[in-house]
C-alpha cells in the first residue's frame, strides 16, 4: 500500500472488487466521468462538475492540469464544489496534468505543478506523474524510474491514495505492472488503453495478461483503464480482468442503450429510450443528453456485476456483441473454461 491504511479493497466476487477510502466506496466495474479543457464544447469545466453534483453520480475525474490554470474566481468556485462532494461522500479523481501538457505542447509542467494543485484540493485518488514510455530506453532503467515517480507523487499527497500510472507496449505490459507491484505495493494500477495494443481483441489479451500476473501476488489490485468510455470495451475489458474506467464521451457522444454504441451527440432524438433523464421536459438538451449518458453508465455497469454475479455473461454478451464473438471474449478472458 502506498499512502496508509486508509484504503480496503475486497473481491466480492470474480471480477468485481469492493473498494473503500476514508469513509466513500464503490463497487466495481466503475466508470469515472472525466473532464478536461481538451475536449472543446460549449460548456466550460465548471459547467461539467456542476451537473454531474446535481446529477448525483458517485464521482468525477478532473486535471491537475486544468486546475492550475483557473482564474481565482473559477478555482475558488471549484474548492467549493470540492467541498461539497466531500460532504456528499462522492469522489474525486485528480489526474497529474501530463496528458493535457502533452497536447497543449506544454514542457513546463512538471512534478512541483503538480505539488501546487495537491496543496490546494484534498482528491481521493490521484494518479503518479507518468514516466512515458520510450522504446529506446532500457526496461529495467523505465522501472525504476516510474517506481521513484509513483513515490515521488505519493509524497506529495496530503490525503487520498497514489494510483500507479504505468505505460509499456502490449508485449511486456504484464512484465512491466509486475515488477512495479512487487516493488511499491499498489493497490490499484492504471494502464492506458491506447497502449494495450491496436484491436479491441487485442487490447483485451494484454488486460488478461496484466490481470494474470497481478493474481499470481494473491493480493487484491484494480485495474484503472484510462481513457475507456466505450460500453461495449468496458463490458468486454472487464470479463478479462480490468476494473475502473475514465472517458470524456459522457458529454460527448451518446450513447444508444439498446445497443452500447455511441451516437452523435446531436442524435438523442432517434433513440426510444425511456430513462428518467428523457423523460424530463423543458430541459437544454445538452444537459439531458448528458445526463442521459450518466444514468446509462450506473445502470449498465450495475448490468455487468449482477451477469457476472449470476454467472449469465454469455447472456450479456450476446446482448451485445455478435454471436462469432462471444466465444472470442469468452476464450480471452478465460471463461470457456
């Protein structure tokens, strides 16, 4: 465990873990709305976090990144908002800022920004400053010095718990997360997708790999998923080992529940869905599909728990993947057995 005692994870049952810290819980697979000045619509970052505390859903992501940069009265809003979640038991995801650095060809940010941001909010988790993965660069060097990151990062954390950011390529990711584990006791690690390999077949076998050498440790560690906003992915990625997800397509896309696939976002119209959220009148129509999309997340991620929990995945598969592929998935994640 990196930062103390104050975080419990327990495996309920095959492929869905209970996780506890400082009085919030969740049950996974769980997936975590981010937020993010990258993604350019009309609402402002505020606006996001606004409606997800109305809402009422369980959590949100936000950056380190995008913090630093509000104006006094746009962060004395969002301390605010903090506060409240806090209050209400919800919880924060602060990611380290080096993803929004990268694209806005910002090489200023580094670990002491980071440091500023912590010093101002109370997350109860936030992700390692990532070592980026370099093909170039030995292993063993790569590992030691993302080990020294995630310490560095654990360090400088008043409250919350460090989770273990961890790039590689497809073939040595599961080498890679085990050395890592073995040396800094994570409880929870994250991968991002785009590096698991090109195909979604593909991406699965390397979650599968990582999750087989994480049980060989016989210690209960979640497996974070970033950039995962896709259902039929999350569906898939869970039934092969993987357990908490963050995407922007939340405010984005939207998503069809008939089939777990992304529509426009201007297309809500042609679906027949009858959630609570399209059942409001005289709503923006942004903040109902949005909130369409959130509503959709808990209730299929509740879907999943209980077809692993009554062991009808096959069932759930087929709902939505074609009939050729359930035995793929099924064969991948090491349920024909």
């Amino acid at each position: 465990m990196i930062n103390g005692d104050n975080l419990y994870i327990v495996e309920e049952f095959p492929r869905s873990f209970l996780i506890e810290t400082s009085g919030k819980s969740f049950k996974t697979p769980f997936f975590v709305p981010a937020v993010s000045s990258l993604v350019k619509t009309n609402l402002k970052i505020l606006e996001y976090i606004d409606l997800l505390k109305k809402v009422g859903y369980p959590g949100f992501l936000i950056s380190a990144y995008d913090i630093d940069r509000l104006q006094n009265k746009e962060e004395k809003v969002l301390l605010e908002d903090f506060s409240d979640f806090a209050e209400k038991r919800k919880l924060i995801f602060l990611d380290n800022g080096n993803y929004e650095a990268y694209w806005y060809s910002d090489q200023k940010w580094i670990l002491k920004n980071l440091e500023r941001v912590l010093e101002k909010i109370s997350p109860d988790f936030c992700f390692s400053f990532d070592i980026f993965w370099d093909e170039n660069k030995n292993v063993e060097k790569y590992i030691k010095e993302t080990i020294t990151s995630i310490a560095k990062t654990a360090g400088i954390q008043k409250t919350g718990e460090t989770i273990a950011l961890i790039h590689s390529n497809p073939k040595l990711f599961p080498k890679v997360a085990r050395k890592i584990v073995d040396y800094i006791n994570p409880e929870i690690i994250a991968i991002p997708e785009r590096e698991l390999g090109p195909s979604i077949f593909e991406r699965s076998q390397t979650i599968k790999a990582v999750r087989d050498e994480l049980n060989k440790t016989e210690k209960p560690i979640a497996i974070h998923v970033l950039g995962t906003g896709h259902p039929v992915s999350i569906l898939i990625y869970t039934l092969c080992g993987a357990d908490i997800y963050d995407a922007y397509t939340w405010y984005s896309e939207c998503i069809n529940p008939e089939t777990g696939h992304f529509l426009h976002f201007s297309q809500r119209d042609l679906v027949d869905c009858h959630c609570e959220a399209c059942k409001l009148e005289k709503v923006p129509y942004n903040f109902q599909t949005m909130t369409h999309n959130l509503m959709f997340y808990l209730d299929f991620l509740d879907k999943i728990r209980e077809a692993i929990r009554n062991e009808s995945i096959e069932k759930i598969l087929a709902e939505y993947i074609r009939k050729k592929d359930v035995s793929i998935v099924k064969k991948i994640g090491g349920l024909d057995e």
